[in-house]
C-alpha cells in the first residue's frame, strides 16, 4: 500500500531540499532561478502579442464568412422569388 503524504510533510520535504541545494551552491541555483524567470517573462510576453494578432484574424474572417453567407441567403431568395412568378 501507497501512503500520501500530507501537504505539510510535502512543504518540509521541499524546504530540506532547498536547504541542501543553497548549501552547496546557492548563488548559482538563485542565477539559473532569475534567469529562467526572465525568461518566462519574456515567452508570455510574447505568446500575449501573437495571441492578439490571432484573435483579429479569427474576428476578420467570422466577418468576411457572414456576409459572405448572408450575400448567398439573398441571392437564393431573389432566385426563388423570381422562379416562381
């Protein structure tokens, strides 16, 4: 049988980790830590410009396909109207 681990002994168990690490090189962990969140900073930055771009095409082309289909809906009309005289 697996036993859980509650989320206290989880916590002490990451913290005597950390402990570990930032003795015997702590300062290059916390480096690598800043640099990986600078980089992360920049990748969402990113991921929120290209998001942007995205969404006014998608919006562009639901415009263009509506009046594109109302267009065909009239003209079907006029055809069946027309027809039918």
């Amino acid at each position: 049988m697996t036993s859980s681990l509650s989320t206290q002994e989880i916590a002490e168990v990451e913290s005597s980790k950390s402990k570990r690490r930032k003795g015997r090189n702590g300062v290059k962990v916390e480096q690598d830590l800043e640099e990986i969140k600078d980089r992360l900073t920049q990748i969402e930055a990113k991921l929120e410009r290209g998001s942007t771009s995205g969404r006014i095409l998608k919006t562009m082309l639901i415009i263009f396909l509506s009046i594109f289909f109302l267009l065909l809906v009239i003209g079907v009309v006029q055809f069946v109207s027309n027809s039918s005289v």
